[in-house]
C-alpha cells in the first residue's frame, strides 16, 4: 500500500494537463501550443520596476520592497486598481476593502470558493472550464452543476460555409442549474478554452437569474484586454443592473502584461465579498510576493501599462489571423476566439492534416501523434470538461507565442501533413 496516498478529494484529477502536456512537449522538443504562457517577456518597464523595489536599481532613491505585503495587498496597487476600476465601470470603490491582491488568479479562485463555500453548497460552471475551477470547487466541499458550451451555428448573410461561429449555452439549461442550493455561478469571459466573449444578452441572464436566486457571481476576467473586435469591448457582469453587491470580479498581471510567472493576481467587489475572500487568503499565502506587487503598481491604470497592452493586442491579433488561416488550411475546422489567446481546432475532419489523423481514437491520441512525429503541442480539449466527449472533437492551440515560433509550427504541421521529414527541432520546450 502507498504509504502517503494523496487525499480522496483530488482523485479525480490527477495531473494538470499543462504539466503532463508541457513534460511530454520537452521530451520531444516539440513547439509548445499547448501551455498558455508567452514565448517573449513582457514590457521592459515593469522589469525595472522590479529592479528598484527589489533595491537593485542604483539610480533609485525608492525604499525596497522585501518583506511581507500588506494582507490586502500593496497600498499602491490596491489603490492603483481601485482607481482603474473606478475610469472603467464609472463607480468609484475603497481600495482599503474592496480590492485584495492575490498570488495569481489561480490563488484568488481558490480563496474565493473556500471563503463562499460551505459543504453541500452548489457552484454552476461552465463546460469547457479552466481546469482548477472543478478542482476548487472540490476543495471547498461544494457540488459543481455543469453547463455545457457548445458550437453554436448563426446563419451570416456573407459567410455561408462556416457552419460555426461561436460556443454558446442553453438558456434553459441555464436557468435549470439554478436550485435552492446555489451559493455560486462561476463564468470566465474571455474564455479559456475557446475564446468566447460572453455576449450583452446573456451577461443579462446571468444577472437576472443571480438576482432571483439570491446567488454570487465570480467572474474570472484574467483575458479582460485581450479582445479583437473593437467594436466589442469587454463586458463585465459586475456593471449590470443589482450585480455590483453580489459580483467577485478577479484578474491578474499574467495574461494582459506577458508575465504570467510573476502570479500577481487580485479580486474586486463589495467589502462583504473581499471579507470572505480575505478569511481564506491569509491562511493559504497571507500575502503576496512584494516587489513584484510593487511593480505591477506601475503597470495598472498607466499610460506605459495602457501602450503595453495595446502592442501586446494588435499582436496577438495578428497571431490569431495567421494561426486560424493555417490550421483552416490544413483542414482543421476553426472556431473564431473573439478574445483570450486560444483557438479551438475541431480535428475530426477526414482530410485534416492531409487525413494522418484518420487512426487517432480520441483528442489525447492526436495531441501525442502531434507532439510525438509532427514536433508541435497543443491541449487535448476534453480535460477541460466535465463530461469528456463533449470535448473530444477538439485540441486547443495557443497563439500567445511569437510569429516567428507560430510559423515553425505551422511549417512543421505541413511537412508532416505531406510525409516528409519535419525539420530539425530548434526551439526548446518549457519546464512546466
Ligand atoms: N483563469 C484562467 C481562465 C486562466 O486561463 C488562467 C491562466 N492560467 C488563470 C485563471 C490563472 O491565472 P494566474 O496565472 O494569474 O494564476
Ligand atoms: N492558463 C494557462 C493555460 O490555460 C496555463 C496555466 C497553468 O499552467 N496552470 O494554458
């Protein structure tokens, strides 16, 4: 018998599948579309920023920043994000109890369900989810009632042969979720995996049904900036009509500044909200690490941290184009991410990949033929659901990488697609 088994509450899940597919991409020097990190450093500021609060910087005449933060977080950033949430949703907060800085937004997801969930309670996710909301959710001794995305087809008076457009959810699935034992609905907008923005009118739903079930929402907005259309701006549920009390809106540094190792995360929303937060935070970190919450102080709300966002965009969207026009071309059925930096690619097409996938028997099976002879990574979707076949049609690339790497992708997948040898592997896997 194994001497020291891991708790009976995390049997289900096992490995996370970035490690698994991260590991397994480094053993094959395989191109990494799998994990979402960037493959280049975020904006040159923010490192100096770290440089001086860490007192390394000899020009500075700042005090360092190395022992313990605030509970709540750095005063400076507190008060940084307080006023940036202030400019965006017009509603002016405390920063002393409506704002608490976290150890990424993986921390301020867990904090959050053990600081709102008691035993018993239900929490409604939707499916396909980031992979540790099912796993906080069993944490804190609740029960996760699953909705389901789909690919939705919408008829274009232009487009008449992309049968679908986007993943969207059954309203009245929706409003079946809700029992009287929901304590919690958690959403992520933009979406991982499959780059949806959740649109005005279902934003709206979720409101109302909150609102007649006495029910929290907690948003996970950590791809607020990434998102393409202009003429679209990032909605945030916490703005609708009743939802300011009973909305947790987190974010983190990770994603908008391409420092996704830096875990700087945090959670806004009423001061009840952040108290339950908090009663859960300052046992499992207490605080986050300082200079790094010093230095993201510079980037929230600022005209440099604003610059870096808007190259850090038109980037990315030239990413998106290219991949989404390069896997469609090998035959991948592609569903247009709105936001976030991820493409759901259906490989269930005969002709995919001039038809080498024609033997794979499920996502996970094309992911490690992929990693294994055509030396690229991407995520088997069906780890992102709780009903795995929902998901087995797709694998989920990630395009938070620079072009010249995406191209080497591509150009990898071609010449496996067409029998020849791919070319030598260049680029490094990543550590998990
Ligand atoms: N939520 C979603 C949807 C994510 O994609 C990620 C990124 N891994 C996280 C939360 C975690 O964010 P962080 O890296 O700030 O902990
Ligand atoms: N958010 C990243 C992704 O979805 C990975 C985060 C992690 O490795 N835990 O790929």
């Amino acid at each position: 018998m194994e001497p020291h088994p891991a708790a009976t509450r995390f049997a289900p899940f096992g490995t996370t599948i970035f490690t698994e597919i991260s590991a397994l991409a480094q053993r094959h020097n395989a191109i990494n579309l799998g994990q979402g990190f960037p493959d280049f450093d975020g904006p040159e500021f923010l490192k100096q920023a770290v440089a001086s609060a860490l007192g390394l910087n000899p020009s500075s005449h700042t005090s360092t920043a190395n022992q313990y933060a605030r509970m709540a977080g750095v005063p400076a950033l507190a008060k940084a994000l307080a006023a940036d949430w202030s400019t965006r949703t017009r509603k002016s907060i405390d920063w002393e109890s409506q704002v608490t800085v976290t150890s990424g937004c993986t921390e301020a997801l867990a904090a959050a369900m053990l600081g709102l969930i008691n035993p018993g309670d239900e929490v409604i996710l939707f499916e396909p989810f980031y992979d540790s909301y099912r796993a906080c959710v069993a944490m804190a001794g609740g029960i996760a009632r699953v909705v389901t995305l789909r690919p939705h087809s919408s008829i274009s008076p232009t487009i008449t042969s992309t049968p679908i457009t986007t993943f969207a959810f059954d309203p009245e699935q929706l409003a079946a979720a809700f029992t009287n034992k929901t304590r919690v609905i958690l959403l992520n907008t933009p979406h991982n995996p499959t780059g949806k923005a959740f649109t005005h009118d279902e934003l709206a739903l979720i409101a109302r049904l909150c609102l007649k079930h006495n029910v929290t929402a907690i948003t996970d907005e950590v791809y607020e900036h990434l998102v393409y259309d202009p003429t679209s701006p990032h909605l945030q549920l916490a703005t609708f009509d009743g939802m300011a009390d009973r909305t947790l809106t987190l974010s983190s540094l990770g994603k908008s500044f391409s420092f996704t190792g830096w875990k700087v995360g945090w959670a806004i929303g009423s001061a009840a909200l952040n108290r339950a937060l908090r009663s859960a935070h300052q046992f499992l970190t207490f605080s986050t690490c300082t200079p790094m919450q010093t230095a993201a102080a510079a980037a929230i709300g600022s005209a440099q941290g604003q610059a870096a966002i808007n190259d850090l965009v038109a980037m990315l969207r030239t990413n998106r184009e290219f991949l989404t026009r390069e896997l469609t071309a090998l035959g991948f059925n592609v569903i247009p991410a709105a936001g976030a930096y991820f493409l759901m690619a259906d490989w269930t097409n005969p002709a995919c990949l001039a038809g080498r996938l024609q033997s794979a028997t499920s996502d996970a099976h094309v992911c490690r033929l992929l990693i294994e002879q055509a030396g690229v990574a991407a995520i088997p979707a069906s780890a992102f659901y709780q009903h795995p076949h929902e998901g087995q049609r797709f694998i989920r690339f990630a395009f938070c990488k620079r072009n010249d790497t995406l191209q080497q992708a591509v150009a990898r997948l071609q010449s496996w697609a067409a029998h020849t040898t791919a070319p030598a592997p260049t680029l490094a896997g990543h550590k998990a």
